[in-house]
C-alpha cells in the first residue's frame, strides 16, 4: 500500500550527525492547537455568536474541554467515531476540537440525508455516540432503529433554534457538558497521521465513501484557507457553508488561527443572513453558488447598505458573471475556490491577476470562472490523461482528469482499501472532474466525467452549455444533462428553473435564443422547467435530472 | 538523544488500517515549493526588484534552477555545504532557493564578521563553495588562506555596488548561472527533516554556534510570518532586513509564498531606503530597531509624504514610545516581534489588542514593549524557572527564562552535540533570555541572563533603565550594563549616544534626570557618551561595554 520509499542520500552529512527530532523541536502537527492559543492571547474576545449567544474565547475553550471530558466519562475513547447530525450551531464548532481532543473521529453528518443515508454513515463508522439537534428528530428517530449497534444519543436543544423540536436521547448537550471537567488535560494526537475527521462524500451512485482526515492535513489547509482568504485577527466570519462540509473548507479551525470571530448561522436564509452581516460587520463567508443566487434574488427591502466590502467565496461550480456583477453591486467580492471533500475543501483557487482589473465584469468572470491554481499547501495540480498520467496540453481545449498530490489529500476511505488504492493511485488524487488547462496554466473545470454529454461523436461539456444559458435574463438556474437519441446518442437537454421577477419565457423560445448563442450542436434539443434536485450543500444532483431525462426520452 | 518514543493507543484503530502515507498524500514540506508555484502562477509578474534590474517570477525560478544546476556541475551534492556573503541582493536571495534545490545546505554569512570570523564558519561549516560579493573582497582575501581545506570560489560582481570592488575567483555569478541548465530538474527533499540552511549566531562569547535549520520549519514558519504579518499578493517587501539573519526571518520564501514583490537593498541607509519606499509602493518591511531609529533621524526633506500605511515589524529590543510615536506619524505602522535564530526568526509577537487602540502613544508603547505570544505555528512559549522548568507566575514581576517548544525550533547545533543537548534539554528550547510573564499572558523580555545587573542583592533589568532613558529628549540611543562597584558589588552605567538635534545634556544632568524618573538603586552612577558597537544585526554588543565597564572601573 505504502508507494514511499526513499533511499536517503544525505545520510552520511555532518547535517544527519546528532540532529534528531527530539520533543523541544518536533511535535505532531494539528488544528487543535489554535484554540488553546487563541484563549491565551485573547481570553475576553467574541469567538462564537449565535443568536443572543457569546462565547468567549476562553468560554469556547473551556465547553471543547469540557466536551472532551464528557465524551471520555461515557466512554469515548481514543479511534473511536463520534458522530454529529446539527447545522452551524456552537456544539457543532465546538465538536471540532471536542471530539478530537478526546482523541476520537469527529464524523459530522450531512443533515440533508434521509434515515436510510444517516444509519448507513452510523452504521458503517461505527459511531459510538450521536450528538443530534433536536429539530432533526424526524429522520434521527427513524434512523436509531437501523442501527446495528449500541450508540449514546445526546440531545442539543439549541435554544435558537425556532422549528418544532424532540428530544431522542437521555441528556441534553449543555447537561452533558456540565458533567466535563473544564480543566481536562486533553489529549493531542500521537502523530499527525492521525485521523481527525470521517465525512462521507455525497456520492451520486452506490454508498457514500467515508473520506478520513489526518491532523497534518487540517493544520496545513487551515493555514492554506487563512492565507489565500486573507483572514486576519479583525474576520468576522459568517457561517453561511455547512461545516459538514468538508469541515467546513477547514474554516472551522482557520477563524481561530487567525483570532478571528465565528458568527453561528442555523439556515442559509437571505433575511437571517443580511441582518447578521450588518449587525456584526461581517468580513468574511463562502458558500456555494446557491447562496450567492439567493443572496442576489432576495428583495432589495432586505439587502443592507454596506460601506465596506464583505469577502465571499464559492466553488462547486464557476460564478456566472452576471451574479459576479450582482454580488458586487450589493458590496461582496467574490473569489473562486476548487476542491472536493477528499481534499480538505478548496486546494484550488482562482487567483485574480492584476491586469484583469480593469476589465468589463463579463470578460472578468470569463477569467473568474476558472478554477485556477493550487494553494501554497497543495504540493501539485494538473490536468492528465488519467491512464498515462501524462498532463495534457496547455490549450484551453484538451480535457483530461484534475489530479492533486500532496499533503492536503485525504489519508483514503474508511474501510474502503480498493476505492482508495483506485482515487490514490499512481502517486496522484484522481477527482474525477474533466478539465481543461489554459495556456496560462490556470485549470478550468468542464465537467465531471459523468456529466459529459458525447453527441454524435463529439463531446459537449454540460458546464459551458449552462454557462451561457445563465446568460439568458429570465434563466435563475439550469443544468444541462445528457438526453438519449436514437440519431445521435445523445443529446443536451436543459433543466432551468426561471427568475421570478423577469418575463415569462416558452421552451422554443430558449431554443431559439441558444442557436444564437452557441455552436449549433450545443444547443438543447429539450427544456424542462421546474425547480431542480439540490444535495445539502447547494450541489445540483444531476444523476437525478439525468434518470429523469432518461424516463421522460422513453 | 531522540526523546520521542510516543506508545500508539490508537494502533488498533480502523483509521490506521489500509490509510498509509503515500506518494498522493504525503510529500516533505519545504518552502522550495512556493517557488515554481509562483512561477506558474504569475510568470511576468516582478518577483525581484534590484536598482534597475527587474527579475519576473518566472525568471527568479530560472535563475534558481541554473544556480542549483551549476553548482551540481561544480561538484556540489547533497548534503554539502555552500556559503554566500553578500548584502540583500538577487544572488543572496537566489541562493536561499537554488542552492537547496541541489539538495546542498546554504550558509548565510553575517557580512560585519571579520576575516578569522568568517574563515572560523567557513572551517566549521565545511563550505564547499562560496559565492562572495566583489565588495567584500578586503575580508574574505584575508579569510581564504585561512580555510582548511579546497573552497570553490564564485565572485557576485553586483551591478548596483558602488564601492571598491576586486575579484577573487574565477568565475563571475553571471557567467556560473549561464552554466547551469534553466530547466534543471531539482531535488525536492527526501525527508522534510533535511538541512536547508546553515547560519552562524553571532554568539557574545567563545565561537560562534551553527544553528541547522530543516525544511519543515523554514516552511512552517514561512506560513506563520505571512499570516502574522498579513503578507499577500498585493505586498511589496523591502529587504531592510539582512537576508543572512534567521533566512530573512523566513520572509525570503514566505514574500514567494504569498506571490508578493521583493524589493533588494545593499545597504540599510535612510537615503537609498524613503525613495524606496515611495517608487515601489512598499507595503511591507522589517529591522532592527537600529534601522527605525535611523529612519526616524533621517533628514525631514528625504522623508516621502506617504498616503497608505507601511507595515514595519521589529524585533532584538522593544521600540521604546518615542519611536513608535515618530514612525507612526511618518506612516509606519509598528508590530513588534521576538524570537531568535533557533527559532528561524521571530515565532512570537505582541498581538496588538482593540482595547490598546484609543489609548495615548505612551500607554500604547508600554503594551507593544512586550514580546507578546507565540505564532500559531510555535507549539509552545513559557516564562519559566529553567532548573525546574515550572512556569513562573504570570504576576509581571517574576522573572524566568524564556522557554520555546515546536516544529520551528532548530535540528540542533552543527557537529556540537554538547551544546545542543544543553539548549534543547527537558523537551524545551532555553533561549537565554530572561522575562516576565504578565497576568495576561504576555511575556515582557528583561534582559538576557547575562545583562541583569545585580546591585546590592537587587536584580536590575538593564533593559527597563534603557526604557526609561531613551524617555529623556537628547539621547537616541543607550546601553546600560553593570559597572564594578565596591560597596554594591555592581552598579548600572549607561553608555549614552546624543541626539545631534537636541540639546547636549552633562553626564550630572542625565544622572540628575534618572533620580526623578527611576528608583534610586536603578539609577546609573556613571554615564559614557559616544557610539555604541554594534553587530551587524543592529544588536548593541553589550558584551563589549561591560568589559569597557569593567576596564575603566580599575
């Protein structure tokens, strides 16, 4: 399994002679450190706001010492799982030092999984205790029975939360917090290899795979995040992406590094989020392209005036340049970051040159659209033929698999040693998205290698379809997926979801605006309207629009 | 000598089966990285700017992979020494990335050292080669036949040099570069423990100690720098700070990291530094308090108006009020940094905290006098009793030793496993300086162990007479060490440099002064006026003083 093997060739330097790691030099790298700092430096700052909540730094460190305690005392112990079902709510963020201080694996749920979903994740990290808020009881009661095995419930009756709420398990978090010791002498891993976090990708077909961190990996990208996002001791970072998300893009732990303070959110919801903004002078966010198009399409009655430039940055699929345009006119700079959970979040960022400054939004967000280049963190990126290995050509046209190496790549799936050995392989992360790389070396993301749609021999990437169908003034969403044909395969098919506030438009007429607007084998053949299937974390499930085509083509 | 021998309690764990470290997800840190990163990402951008000269990003990297090429042509490997003396010029910036890209250790030498200094590092070091700048040739000439063994010799004839100018080798660091191959295919390291830099501390007493330092922490505290002192894109950093103290202080590769300009500079003179400044915009720079007190004497009409804030961070003393006041109304403002050339520069700093803001610049100074807190990438800083290691009590007044413990610690000093052993010994780095830690957690540096003058049974700290000294209006610059005294055993004498623009003030007056201004034991019973000497750092050597003290007390 192991592919490194170096054969040192310094070992006879004067540089290898009694110059040994020892304790006062080397000591394994994790995020978990930050926090103990933070309450050192800054004991009286605001680290976590929730609705009239404040908790100190020295407050938040103190209940993750106290969860840790807590989780020893019902029997946690060091590799075992620890399992989460909450949105951004301070046991949430808490969870990520908590739990790993204990030395066990924090594994925070996607909480837009159905029952069967939740106890598959339960079931196969062997979580040994629940932590569950209580608005989420209707699928979390319909899970615990599929569990196969003995699991603690803790309740958390967030009291900001407003929705109708039950309580599963025998103790309430901040009872099973009391029952911590404030001053646990916790635990830091033995090596930095050590897992931290399982997360389980959504996965469009067959079971989710458990994506296992290591500590080195959250350190670096947390550092990776902070220096490409810019955060510093005065960021006021709003929770607007799910921190199940790849640990929230390592964000969870970065605001602390930095010294910054955590703004809790329980719903990506425009009239919580704006007022939150004003209210704590909000620097920094992310979120997917759904929430920049929610925040766009919110009543102007909601939207603050802002004096300053709030910093938000998205992935999963390329800003189109008229919310680019939109975001910016409402005082939010956008930045473009790529990545995926087996990679800590974004490992890749689009990093904006000085010479595309001056120019009209629209050629910007042509630029902006790419995905970029690496962080300083993430030791390579390219664009390869993902059987030779061999990266493609820079001509903004060959496609070819994005593949990363280093050391902000997942330490593999849980219990999955053949998917794992398959994505690691050959000495790269293969992430299986198709891509292109630009004679300037930036990549550009086309398709996942599903989502391609080959068309009477010719490969349409579905991303460049849609990209140009956001340009259409009535068109809020779309996602283009292949269509069966008995003529030429396949064929593109748009799902699109219209813009209230602008005109009415018919099938034909989208028809007839794409024939003007890109090559004619492009075009959609089919519109279908309607809202569109998202996952939790704002991505649009194409395998579900691709089966519907699929039935609708019968 | 290896004191880690940690006992897994997580082995067993399902997160340590089939999860191993591979070639995808495991690669040596090093800040060699950020280098070729740089170069893709921005190939035209300026990445080095010296008097005309304008090297772009991706000409640095050429320009690195030709030295690295070259010197493997001249015989260097892995593992060998090479050293360089030459002031903050392209070379020397160079070498910080070519000559560990042919796996081989680079030697920084401290140009203020004479010939016996520098052939005693070039013996020590077992220096290979030596590129040397055609201005130095008066001590190396000297130094050459003093070296025990065969040195290659390279001769950087630096355009930009003004003075007098000789040649000593055979071959000009032009003509050498032209020998390498632009596309040379580097060494990463093969272990991120490896050498990458060699640097002499410039040590009070007895031979000079070589502190090793490995890739690991160059790269850890590159990161650290960078978010500590808000490098990014847009900063431009003037070399004010000599490249061979600490590596620059790590911002030799943390300015690449961050895609950032470095702007050279042969020369720390106020005259060649405000011009600077204005063409280039510099954002970002550093140096001993030395190179503010020379910034702030300089003449009023080569003082630029500057409209934005230039960021100065200082360290090897607290900038007394006087200073920070004067630079801020010149536009600069001041952070304070600590730390030392075990620690690769600073790894700790005085976070400024909201509350301090509003306060008088007096008040301010007293606060960012401190040293502060550790970086984020420091594991561990403590005030403690160095027989014990127990921490002292954070109560202001009990002093300690400063204590320092993490992965931007050194390997360890070269071929001197003796005085390693004592450094790094209970698992902590003993930095020998002597402090406080106040009841906010701070630490306020007091002297080192052997500055504190001990007067009729009572601890002075030197520094707080200095403190209170550079208070009085005349005086620019003063060192205060112990003076033999028959009844006291030792009493305070201040070495006193006059401010050419104040009034001249008698030794009785500044005595007369110190009565009403510090406690009557504090007071000094002797003041000497004229320069102080200084090492190249801008450090006052007090050792010098105190045997001048010691002399004149006969």
């Amino acid at each position: 399994m192991n592919d490194l093997s170096p054969t040192s060739t310094v070992g006879d330097s004067v540089y290898e002679s009694g110059l040994d790691k020892r304790r006062a030099n080397f000591m394994p790298l994790t995020p978990l450190s930050f926090l103990p700092r933070a309450a050192h430096i800054l004991p009286d700052k605001p680290a976590v706001v929730h609705g009239p909540l404040r908790y100190t730094y020295a407050q938040f460190y103190e209940r993750c010492r106290r969860q840790a305690s807590a989780l020893k005392k019902h029997g946690i112990r060091a590799g075992d799982t620890v399992s989460i079902m909450a949105p951004n709510i301070p046991a949430m963020l808490e969870s990520f030092y908590g739990t790993p201080m204990a030395g066990a694996v924090l594994n925070a749920l996607n909480i837009r999984l159905d029952a069967a979903g939740i106890a598959f994740c339960l079931n196969h990290g062997g979580a040994k205790l629940l932590f569950t808020d209580t608005e989420f009881y209707p699928v979390i009661e319909k899970a615990l029975p599929l569990v196969d095995h003995d699991i603690i419930v803790i309740d958390i009756d967030d009291p900001v939360a407003t929705g109708d709420r039950k309580r599963l398990g025998k103790i309430e978090y901040e009872a099973f917090l009391a029952e911590g010791d404030p001053d646990e002498d916790w635990r830091l891993p033995e090596d930095e290899w050590e897992a931290i976090n399982l997360l389980y990708t959504s996965g469009t077909t067959g079971d989710p795979k458990g994506v296992v961190y290591h500590h080195r990996g959250a350190y670096l990208n947390s550092f990776g995040n902070a220096l490409f996002f810019g955060l510093n001791q005065d960021s006021r970072y709003l929770w607007t992406l799910p921190m199940f998300h790849c640990s929230g893009w390592c964000f969870t732990w970065a605001v602390t590094a930095q010294l910054g303070t955590h703004v809790c959110l329980r719903k990506v919801d425009p009239a919580l989020i704006f007022p939150l903004i004003a209210e704590h002078r909000v620097t920094h966010m992310c979120g997917a392209p759904i929430v920049l198009n929610a925040l766009v399409h919110a009543p102007d009655d909601i939207k603050p005036k802002l004096d300053y430039w709030v910093k938000i940055a998205t992935g999963g699929a390329a800003p189109p340049s008229i919310v680019i345009e939109r975001m910016e006119a409402m005082g939010f700079e956008v930045t473009h970051l790529y990545g995926s959970t087996e990679v800590y979040g974004p490992a890749v960022g689009c990093v904006v040159k000085d010479e595309w400054q001056g120019l009209p939004v629209t050629e910007r967000a042509g630029y902006m659209a790419r995905q970029g280049v690496q962080f300083a963190c993430l030791e390579g990126l390219m664009v390869a033929n993902p059987e030779t290995l061999e990266p493609v050509t820079r001509d903004g046209k060959t496609i070819g698999e994005v593949m990363m190496r280093g050391n902000i790549v997942m330490k593999g799936y849980l219990k999955n040693p053949a998917a794992t050995e398959r994505t690691l392989s050959g000495g790269w992360y293969h992430s299986g998205d198709l891509a292109v790389c630009h004679p300037d070396g930036y990549i550009e993301i086309k398709d996942r290698s599903k989502d391609i749609i080959i068309s009477g021999g010719e490969n349409i990437s579905s991303l460049e379809v849609e990209e140009t169908l956001y340009k259409h003034p009535s068109i809020m969403e779309c996602a283009v997926v292949a269509w069966p044909d008995q003529k030429w395969g396949e064929v593109p098919c748009a799902f699109v979801t219209l813009n209230p506030s602008a005109p009415d438009v018919t099938e034909d007429e989208i028809i007839a605006w794409s024939k003007e607007n890109m090559a004619r084998y492009k075009v959609p053949k089919k519109v279908v309207f309607g809202p569109l299937p998202k996952t939790s974390t704002g991505k649009i499930q194409k395998f579900v629009l691709r089966s519907q085509a699929k039935d609708d083509a019968r």
